[in-house]
C-alpha cells in the first residue's frame, strides 16, 4: 500500500524495489500521486502501470482544478499551479475520474478520512478517529489512508467505544478490533524520517507492517530545483518534515 507519492520519482522507484523482493499479489495506492514533486507524469505512469486500486487525494484533485487551492498554503499551492501545467490531458483526465473511497474485500481505503472524505480531514487524534471509525462500513474491520504524511495505527475494540493510538510500526490484527492504518508518505514523509514510507498487508496473517526505504533525495531536491518549484519542498525531504 502506497500513499502521498508527491512526484516524488526516486522515492517511490525505491519503494517499488524494495516491494519486489517481497511475495505482493495486490498493490493499493491511496492518493496525492502528484504534488509537491518534479516527476508527476512519470510517478502517473509507475502507479497506472501497477495497480487499477486508486483513490484520489487532495492534491491530485488541486492539479486538476477540482480543488480550490485557496486552502493550500503558498508551497502547495506553487506546486500544484506547477503540476497543472504539467500533466498531459490523459493524465488530467485520469485523475478526475479517481473514486474518494474504494471497498477492496475486507479493507476500506480513503486518502484522508472515511468521515466525510471529500473535506480532506487530518485524521491526527484518537477524538477525530473514533468519528472515523463511525462513518466506516459496519463489515470492514480495518480502514487504510495517508494524508497527514505520519504513519500509524489507530484501533478500537468493539466493546468500547474510543480508539487509542498505538505506537507501533508492525502489528498483527485481532478480530474483536478495528484498525484505521496510516500508510505514511512514499514521497514527502514528515514524522522526521526522511526515508519513504508504506505499508505492507499479510492478508492471510492478518498482518500490517508500515516499512521504510532509503532513496536518492539529492536527484529528487536536485530535480525540484531545476524544475523551480519553491525551494523549501527540496530542502524538507532532507529532514522529513
Ligand atoms: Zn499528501
């Protein structure tokens, strides 16, 4: 499972490797393919040639004009006029017609919250959790999205009513439990590691492991640069921040 790619090329290659030695029967990529980065037509190709399981972020629906991005910040909002003018009309008219939500056998997947998907919510305490965790399907056990470029998990027993986070990166999945899974960021992670971030779902085990890779951040920031976006998106995949 990939989320926030940013057109970030080197870092979800990475990504993309590292996957390739482990046994993937189904990739998932929960939004924010472009944005922020120099590479969104290339990082479009990668994900469109690997998996038709896709939902849409809030930065791919801002590429677009479907988004107003009088909510961004002056970074955001650089970068996204930037990548508008750079998709293709094939790419443009891929990302209009992403889903918010997509149900893929037992496991709900949403870019930012199944609570109102469309308003982009920051799913950043156990409080906006538990209203997530009412909104999910009444069937699906487990819920999987990025948006805030943190990874972690959220769960929630069935006899109770409040989540807590808990602060693990690898966790095996009980089934008198909920889960909500932020996958973190391939390409702009911001929990101050710097390298790429996803996730990896043993169906059979009823396993999650958010796992990280190293990449080449210098042709990335070397890349934003040239392309003259704001200087501040190369500079922060330096610290993942
Ligand atoms: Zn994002």
């Amino acid at each position: 499972m990939l989320s926030d790619i940013h057109g970030n090329l080197e870092a979800l290659d990475a990504v993309l490797e590292a996957l390739a030695d482990e046994p993937i029967d189904r990739y998932l990529c929960l939004g924010d393919i472009v944005g922020y980065g120099a590479s969104p037509n290339a990082c479009l190709d990668r994900v469109t040639g690997l998996t038709t399981d896709v939902i849409a972020g809030n930065h791919d629906h801002a590429a677009i004009g479907k988004l107003d991005i009088a909510t961004f910040n002056q970074f955001a909002a650089d970068a996204a006029l930037w990548t508008r003018r750079q998709l293709t009309p094939e790419g443009r008219r891929y990302l209009a017609e992403l889903p918010y939500t997509r149900q893929i056998d037992d496991l709900y997947a949403v870019h930012a919250s199944p609570a109102k998907p469309e308003d982009w919510t920051y799913l950043t305490s156990p409080w906006l959790a538990d209203e997530a965790f009412d909104a999910m399907p009444g069937d699906i056990a487990l819920c999987v999205l990025g948006h805030t470029h943190t990874p972690g998990i959220f769960e929630i027993r069935t006899a109770q009513d409040r989540s807590r986070q808990i602060p693990a990166a690898t966790l095996g999945l009980e089934s008198e439990c909920r889960y909500i899974v932020n996958v973190g960021s391939v390409g702009q992670p911001r929990d101050g590691d710097p390298r790429a971030a996803y996730c990896v779902y043993d169906t059979g085990e009823r396993r999650i492991e958010i796992k990280r890779v190293s990449y080449d951040v210098e042709t990335a920031q070397r890349k934003i640069r040239a392309a003259g976006l704001p200087d501040m998106l190369a500079e922060r995949l330096a610290h993942g921040r």
